[in-house]
C-alpha cells in the first residue's frame, strides 16, 4: 500500500470513528486480506470507502 492510500485509509477510520462507529469489525474484515498488487489494494480501498461514506 502507497503512502498515500494508507493516508486515506487513516484518514477514512477516523470519519468512521467519529461517526460513532465500530472500526474494530471494520479493520478485522479487511486485515486478512493479502493485496498482490497495488491496483487490487486500490480496488479495495475504494470498497471501503463505499462502505463508510
């Protein structure tokens, strides 16, 4: 994950946090994940992102 796509995840979790909600289920879902590329990783930020926003 680029530095920039970790930036926006941390910044996501704080949105999702300080909408006063659960980030712990949120990260264990997407903690097993094993990204192979960087355009797969972009694919699943941008599933969360649909999730949280």
């Amino acid at each position: 994950m680029s530095a920039t796509m970790q930036n926006e995840f941390r910044q996501l979790m704080i949105y999702h946090k300080l909408s006063n909600n659960d980030i712990t289920k949120l990260i264990n879902t997407y903690l097993s994940i094993n990204c192979k590329s960087k355009n797969e990783g972009k694919m699943y930020l941008a599933e969360l992102k649909g999730r949280i926003v």
